[in-house]
C-alpha cells in the first residue's frame, strides 16, 4: 500500500456502536472512541471499498463549530432509510461529530467526513462507520475568481428517482466514481467544476456541490425531488435570504433557462460558496457583492 | 469497527508496486507480498472508499487454476484506461494472482478478488491494490434449480457509454451500491437476481453477470458497445459452443426479443452458470442439459 502522506492533526474517531438499540457495555461506552488516523482501519473486505455500498455526509467547521450537524444527521438517516441500512444512532453519531472536533488542535476551516458502510462481506450486518476531521484550505481565493463550470450528462431523466427508487439518486452514497470522472472530463475542458444535467434537459446539481441561481431579486434553486440531495448549504443560504425578506423558490430548471440567470452559485460544506464566472465556456459575472454577503452569513454559522 | 467474521485460509497479497516503470528495490522486491487477510489493510481516506473509486476484477479459481486470467487483467487495464488511474503493470497483477491462489489451501471452488483504487486522498496518486482469495460456495445447487430472475430499469440510455463516457459506463469500477441495491428490490419482489434494462427498452446484463439467451439452436448475448462488461466467462462459454459449431452472435436485444428466448442463463466468473427459471414472474423453462455441459466446460477450465 502507498505510505499516508503527513496529515498533521487529522483526528479519526471510529463509531463502535453506529446502531439504533444495540446494548451499551456500562457508563463508560460511548459508543465511539478515538483512534491514531494513520493506521489503516478498514478490512478489505469491508461493503464500503469492495462495492461503494454506504454514504456519507461532509460537514464544515468553523472555528471549532459543526456547522448544520442536525441537518447533515437528518441527510445521513435519509441516505441510511434510501440504502436499506439500519436504522442508525444519531445520538451517537451527533457525539462522534462533536468529540472528533473538539479533539482537534484549534484552526479556522476543518472539514469532516462522516462514513457509514453496510460492515464487512458475510458478517453480521453490523455497519462500519467513523467520523475524520482534517483541516481543509481557505476557500476565499475562489470565491472572489470565480469558477468554470461546465454542464454533463447525469444519463438520468429528471423522474428516475421516482419511477427507478433503486438507482439511489438523492443518496448521499459512496459510489461516487462517476462524481470524480466528470471532475476530470472538466479539468480536459478547462473548467474547475460540473452542473450535471438530466438526460431530458434539466439541471441538477453539482458532483458535491448545489445550484443557486439569481434571477432579478430572486433566488432559485432545482427542487430537491430530482433525485438530487437537499443540500444543507443551499437551505442555510435560503434561510438567510428568506430572513431578508428575499424571494426563494425550487424549481424545474431546464439548462437554457439556468443560462437566463443574472448569477450562479455552487454551494456545499466545505467551500461553503463559489460563484460560477463561466458556464459551458461562456463568461458569467461574478456577484462579488452578494456572494461575499452569503459567504459572511454561511461561515458565520456556529451551529 | 465491527469484528471481521472467520473467514479460515482467505489470502490476502497487498501489491505494493501496481504502477507500470515503478522501479524496483532489488532483485527481492516481486512487486508484492502476503500479509495477513484479518487486519485491516485499508486507510479511512482511501478514495476506494471515500469515493467508490477504483476497480475489480472477480476471478474463480477450480482446483488451484485461476481461470480467464488474462481476459481478467485485459479487462483491469480496460477499465484503469476508462477511469484515467495509471497504466498497470500487469505483469506484477498476474504473479500477485497466482501466488494469492498458491498460498490458499486447496478448495474446489475459490474467488479471487482483485482491487485497485485511486489511491489515497491528498497522496501522491500511487493506486491502492490488493488481491484476496477465499472460499465459495459450489454454485451446483442454483445451477440445477435455476435462478428467478426480475428486469429492472438502470436509468441510461443503450448508448450512453458512447455520448457519455464520464458515466463509466462498461468499467467495473468499485461504485456499485446501485449494483447492490437491485438485488435488495429483486429480494422484495420474490427474486434472487437481475437483468438491467436500457431506459429505451434494451437488454443490458445482471449486476454481476452477462446474459446468454437461447433462439432456437442459436445462442447470443447483448452487444457489449452497449455499456456493459464484456463478460469473461460469457466469453468462455461462446468459445465452447463455437468449437461444437454451433452459431452465436453479439446483438441488440429488446427485453421483448428476450422474452422469446427458448433459454436464458446468467454467467459470471464465480457462480459460472445459472439457468434463469422465471423472468418477472414468468417461468422459464430450464435446459438442464446444456446448463451442465456448458457448467462442465466451463469448470473444466485450467487457465
């Protein structure tokens, strides 16, 4: 196996106990435990590397706060629902997301991964699961460049998740090769980021990253029922807007009329907002004034 | 994490050279080596299971003999190409498979599972791979009762692979979570596995085997520009019936077009062969006698 490159401070916790109901050892079992996050800690015959079978949430943390941790809890019980996984613990969870946290040395941007795997092959069904907190970089060089963005064929109508529920569209799940090949195929075209779109023209989100578009005074977002994820960013934003008084809505977007918009935001936890100063080649004004305004309001977040 | 289960004389070969020109440390270093199959080998930040996002081969192993063992490291350095993860060396991939088979102790029926992943996150891009061999079950029971066998929509178009190559459609990457989850909807509706079907109507194959189907004395099987795997023991199982002369052929095939089939057979590396009995709810009749010549070929072979 390659050598781990040095992650300084990166903390692991692995989550011993990731069920709803399953008994507790006496006072002092948490139902997690802090481990050194240089060892390797998964069997290769765990579901989650041999067939992308889990999901995950990425959580930001900002001056030592978990940003929107109960929304991002509510997602993962979702994607567990959506997986047929059991029914998880997120009391537990919610703990493991704060301890692995705290255990970290003081930064201004982390960024926390929360992985929930169906456990081993021919075990006992038992999932395997940990939480990993690691600084990440300042994401305000981008915000004031902006990004390109070029629109890719998701392959899906825009119904699937209805008429084809076990496509797992609008799970956060691990199979996400095709999430990092759209990255490359955008990289070959020059662009930093995707807007995947239906197979019948409309527009979806991100790879990990939501849609928000401006048109006039107000802010639109695709609906969430496109077998897309509710993003947890894109509705903190909608609450800053809404408190505002701005206009928001979910919409049935096609691609042309994403062109219309005055501007375009890709948002997500870790980067919390990056406006789009190109689509599919065409250059795109940057909202510097709004975006920096969002950007104040997400990152402002302690809870 | 939870306990790994026993899984008495699996074999695990760790290759710590996948790279095609990475140089070696001296006449000692075969690329490899066996480490021990109970200890977690893998590292939480590994983008095989962070992301889904690497590739597999499973091979069957019959008396000691890994079988289709070129066709098998054709098809890795295949989808390596279609994911952009580093040439293999795949002279280093086939001694690691031959010497996970060797170090086993002797079984009739053994799988090998060949992994490479992206490596991990933030590394220096060296793939992460490994090679497990462990005991199967003798596939005979299914073979003579059959299998029911439920179509289940995949969502893309037949010719996705070609308009949309970021799809990955036709690698066998480690994103199948979806593979999985049809199996789980095959379950609820009373089946044991699953023909995918384009969105427009065609043909495609299991989530873990190719179809054959039988018109008449003529056999044919889906045409695999169609972003499938190009089946390695279906490709066994076409060689065997060619050497009888009897005539087969790659085509487009309408899951209406299947339903006229006089028999259908699910084949896949482990299980090998398995008679379809019922497809949606219909039965099908069983051709017991062919399935066990093809099953006896195609067992009986040594490489």
């Amino acid at each position: 196996m390659p050598a781990v490159p040095a992650a300084p401070a990166a903390t692991l916790v692995v989550i011993d106990r990731p069920e709803l109901g399953s008994p507790s050892s006496g006072p002092d079992d948490v139902g997690f435990r802090l481990v050194d996050p240089e060892q390797p800690t998964v069997h290769v015959t765990d579901l989650g590397v041999t067939r992308g079978d889990g999901i995950f949430e990425g959580l930001g943390v900002v001056d030592g706060a978990v940003q929107a941790l109960e929304a991002h809890l509510r997602r993962l019980a979702r994607s567990a629902a959506m997986l047929d996984l059991p029914e998880l613990d997120l009391d537990v969870f919610r703990a493991a997301c704060l301890a692995s946290a705290a255990a970290h040395e003081p930064a201004p941007f982390l960024l926390q991964k929360l992985v929930v795997t169906r456990g081993v092959e021919g075990g006992d069904g038992t999932p395997t699961a940990w939480v990993r907190t690691a600084v990440m970089d300042d994401p305000a060089p981008e915000r004031r460049e902006g990004i390109a963005v070029v629109s890719l064929d998701r392959g899906y109508r825009h119904d699937v998740a209805e008429t084809s529920p076990w496509l797992l569209q609008g799970a956060k799940t691990l199979s996400y090769a095709v999430n990092r090949s759209v990255l490359r195929e955008a990289a070959r075209r020059g662009a930093d980021d995707v807007l995947f779109v239906s197979s019948d023209g409309y527009t979806l989100e991100g790879p990990s990253a939501s849609l928000i578009a401006r048109f006039g005074d107000r802010y639109t977002t695709p609906r969430t029922d496109l077998g897309i994820l509710a993003g947890t960013t894109q509705a903190a934003a909608f609450e800053v807007l809404e408190a505002r008084g701005i206009p928001v809505s979910y919409e049935l977007l096609t691609l042309d009329r994403v062109r219309e918009a005055d501007a375009l935001w890709l948002v997500s936890s870790g980067r919390q907002i990056a406006p789009i100063s190109s689509l599919d080649g065409a250059a795109w004004t940057v909202d510097g004034v709004e975006t920096e305004r969002l950007a104040d309001a997400l990152i402002g977040r302690r809870e």
